[in-house]
C-alpha cells in the first residue's frame, strides 16, 4: 500500500522551507506543498476547505470550532508568532497620541476575527484600558475594495461593527481622515510611503513589544496548522506524523539560521538579532506543542470570548488533535 497523498497550503517560511523541498518527509505522506499567500490560503480553506492541510487563522479556525460538526482540526504548530504593537496605525490629525486615546474613535479592520486585531485589542484592553466595546469598528479592504470577512460571525450588541462602502478601502479612508485608526497585520499603503498623515500608534515598536514580553511573557501566536477532519478521521496517525514533520523542519533551520560564516537573509546583523531574541525570549522562543504555550493559547481564548467571537471560552486542550499532543517515550 503506497503513502497517503496529502495537499498542504502554506505560506513561504524558512521554518517550513524542508517540507516544501522535501529535505523533511512525514512519515506515511507524499506531501504537495502549495506556497500561497495567507489571505488566499484562508479564504480557500474556510469558504472551500479546498485543501487536506492548511496554514490557518488562530481566531477563524476557533471560530470554526463553534460549527456542528466542527470542519477542522488542529495541530500545535505555529507558523506564523508576531508581536502587533507595530499593527496599531493612526491618522496624525485624529488626535490619538496615547493608546488610551483610542476610546470612541472609529477603528478601520480589515476583518473584525483576525487573529492579529484579536490580540491587538486584548492587549489594548488589558494594559491601557481600551475596551472591545469602546470604539466603532469598520470592516472592509484595505487596498482592494470588497473584502468580507472569510467566515461568519455573530457579535454581542455592545460590538459595533459597520462595513465600509464596497468602493473604498480602509487605508484611503486612514490617510483621508474618514476612520481614526487602522488595526491591521499587513502594513498600509500610506504608511509604506511615508505618507505624514499617517503613523504608528507607538513609535519605538520594538521597545514597546520587547516591554510587552517582559511583563507577559507572551509571544503571540498567529496561524496554527488544521487538517479537514474528514481527512483526520479517517487517517488519525496523519496528525502525529504532520506535528513530527513540522517540528524537525523548524529545528532544521533553526540550526543553520545562527551562521556566521555566510548570512542566510539579509540582515546585517542577523546573528546579533538571534542572540537577543534567545537572551530575552528563551532558547526555544518558536516553540511548538500544548504545554510550552498554555498561557499564550489561554489568553488568546480569553480575548476571543471577551471579544464576542466564541459564545463559550475554549480551553487550550479543545484545539488539537489529542495524537499530535503527546508522544512515545524510551
């Protein structure tokens, strides 16, 4: 009997690099690696699920669990971790210069369940006393007009949450001054071209997240790994053999990222970055699995909840497949 074909969208990262050129091999799997942008990634597995394996939201995917039956199942692997102090842009005449200031202003997302918006404003809520409720949210995309959000959601009353014009686009609307703020993942057009009527909300961004950390401890988690769970149903070892996959592809190029004999990206100072990161993160700052990132996935839960995105606060062991958190020991 021959392996398990298996389609995997995935975004281009140096942590999944060996999947795709097929240094790693999952045991049991040929595995075809579609390198594809998240957006498009997201919408096809959420809309379509067009796809057995697939790089996916943290907040949709959770948002995906409140489904009967539930589409998706996950791994704990992480693809995508990124602090979202840097995601907080603001219009430089709406009178925001403190966080605190964002209170009754009009926030433009591109969609209210990103997870990248769900940890911006836990964040906000928690440490400078921005309620979710607080402001008017509009939806809507923000370079290309028409954007909706990839699944859908039912809020609490309390959550304002309108939809832009279906011609405009959230970051035209920043720089115009027709929203106040702009809570995204992806930098805004204005901004990259250092147009002045637009700024970050915190401008020394690694300061405030390296601050953020020391307080927390949280490095936040973005995108998680999901199997279709007529796939994993009917194949349950997939997602042991997936997690063991995804783990010796990360540690592959983690070993070969801190070489000073040749740069592997271009940074200058790539090493000097790695040794900070390790001195102010830990070691194993990419980690992966259930226990390594309890707190990080349970305060993630609580912020989707308290955001009204899921009607009951999961807990970390409601996410994965119980295969992929636990292994054999010798």
């Amino acid at each position: 009997m021959g392996n398990l074909t298996l389609t995997l969208a995935c975004g281009d990262y140096d942590r999944t690099r060996a999947l795709h050129d097929e240094t790693v091999k999952p045991d049991g799997i040929d595995l075809t690696y579609l390198r594809l942008p998240v957006e498009e990634t997201f919408f096809r597995m959420m809309r379509h699920q067009e796809f057995e394996v697939a790089e996916m939201s943290f907040s949709s995917y959770v948002v995906s669990l409140q489904r009967d039956p539930a589409p998706f199942i996950a791994l704990p692997v992480f693809p995508s971790r990124m602090f979202r102090h840097g995601g907080i842009y603001i219009n430089t005449r709406s009178g925001i210069e403190r966080p605190e200031d964002l209170r009754g202003k009009v926030v433009g997302v591109p969609e209210y369940q990103l997870s990248a918006n769900v940890w911006i404003r836990g964040m906000l809520a928690d440490r400078y006393d921005v309620p979710v409720d607080s402001v008017l949210y509009r939806t809507g995309g923000q370079e290309q007009a028409g954007r909706i959000e990839k699944a859908r959601i039912e809020l609490p009353d309390n959550i304002r949450v309108v939809p832009i014009e279906a011609t405009q686009t959230l970051s035209q609307m920043l720089a115009e001054g027709e929203i106040d703020a702009l809570y995204s993942p992806r930098i805004p057009r204005p901004f990259a071209d250092r147009d002045p009527r637009v700024a970050r909300l915190f401008p020394d961004v690694v300061q405030a997240e390296k601050d953020y950390f020391a307080a927390t401890g949280i490095f936040p988690i973005m995108h998680v790994v999901a199997l279709r769970r007529d796939v994993y149903e009917a194949n349950r070892w997939v997602a042991q053999s997936l997690t063991k996959a995804f783990v010796r592809a990360k540690a592959e190029v983690f070993d070969r990222l801190y070489d000073s004999s040749a740069l592997r990206f271009m940074l200058p100072w790539l090493n000097q970055y790695l040794e900070e990161a390790r001195d102010l993160l830990g070691d194993d700052y990419w980690s992966y699995g259930l226990e390594p990132n309890r707190e990080v996935l349970d305060t993630f839960l609580r912020y989707h909840h308290e955001q009204g995105l899921s009607k009951v606060r999961l807990t970390p062991e409601e996410l994965f497949a119980p295969e992929s958190v636990e292994s054999f020991l010798i």
